[in-house]
C-alpha cells in the first residue's frame, strides 16, 4: 500500500481559474522538479504552492520515514473558497458587485 502525505492552504487571496494554471505545472512531477519549476514561474500562486509542498514534505518526513527523492506530487487541486462581496461605485447612482474571490488549495504527495 502507497502512502499519501497531505497540506492544504485555505483562503488564499487567489482566484481559482488563476491558480488552476499554476497547479497544472506541477501534477503528476516529482518533487524537486515541481519546486524547480514554481521557481520559474512569475505568478503570485508560485511561491504559496511551493510552501505547501514544503510543508506537505515536512509532514512526511515528522510522520514517518521517507525519502523525499521519491515522492511525487499526486494531486493537487484548487477549489472555490469564500467570496467577499464588494460594491463599485458606477454612473447616475448606481453600483455594481465585485467579488473578491478566494482558494482552497490542497497539495497530495505520494511515494513511488
């Protein structure tokens, strides 16, 4: 039986469609090379993901054994989280909503 190691970062001030991109990189790769690569991306995702992964990583090694040059980036997906409503202020007295939206980001590793 493979065993899985989990991180999950929620409330991220990122909107899901923009995170999504940035996930894409990074599913299915192994974890040096994931990292490598959030490296080189320039979006505001980057580093947070890089985080998580360091801090999925740390609850492998705490947990149990394992080396970490054979772990993999199993899932990792972004889902919606809490939308804060503001207003914009528009012609002739009007207002239009805003949402602020947010993320839920969580990151699964696993040993090949």
């Amino acid at each position: 039986m493979e065993r899985s190691y989990k991180a999950v970062l929620r409330d991220v001030r990122v909107t899901p469609r923009k995170a999504r991109l940035v996930t894409d990189l990074v599913r299915g790769k192994p974890v040096s090379v994931a990292l490598d690569m959030l490296k080189a991306t320039q979006k505001k995702t980057a580093p947070l993901l890089s985080k998580l992964i360091q801090s999925a990583i740390a609850n492998a090694t705490s947990t149990s054994t394992v080396d970490v040059d054979r772990l993999v980036v199993q899932f990792v997906y972004v889902d919606e989280g809490q939308k804060l409503k503001r207003f914009l202020p528009r012609a002739q007295g009007r207002a239009t909503q805003v949402k602020k939206r947010s993320s839920h980001i969580t990151v699964k590793l696993a040993e090949i």
